[in-house]
C-alpha cells in the first residue's frame, strides 16, 4: 500500500485548489472524495476546511 500515500507534505494550498474545496464542499462531497479529488489527505482537507469555515458531507 505504500503506493497509496501522498507524496506532497505540508505543501501551501493555491487559491485554485482552496477553490475547488469550497466547491466540492457545497456540492455535499464526502471527505475522501474531495481528498482524492484534491490529491491531499483527508486530515490536510478536514484541517483546511474547518479553517475556512466549510462543513463536509459526513459518510453515513
């Protein structure tokens, strides 16, 4: 699985991609997928998220 893991750490988040975020975030898309869509961690996604105020769609 060590293929799976992100290879950017700690990078800065561009407005481009804080954009797509807060897009994805109304759309109602769960964690993983807007992490996937991202290509951050769910951690980087859930930390930026909550810093910008956004909720995200729990997976029920």
């Amino acid at each position: 699985m060590a293929g799976d893991r992100f290879e950017r750490h700690k990078q800065p988040w561009t407005p481009d991609e804080i954009q797509k975020l807060h897009t994805l975030a109304k759309k109602g898309m769960a964690l993983k997928a807007i992490a996937k869509a991202l290509t951050r961690s769910e951690e980087s996604v859930k930390v930026r998220a909550k810093q910008d105020g956004l909720s995200i769609a729990k997976l029920r």
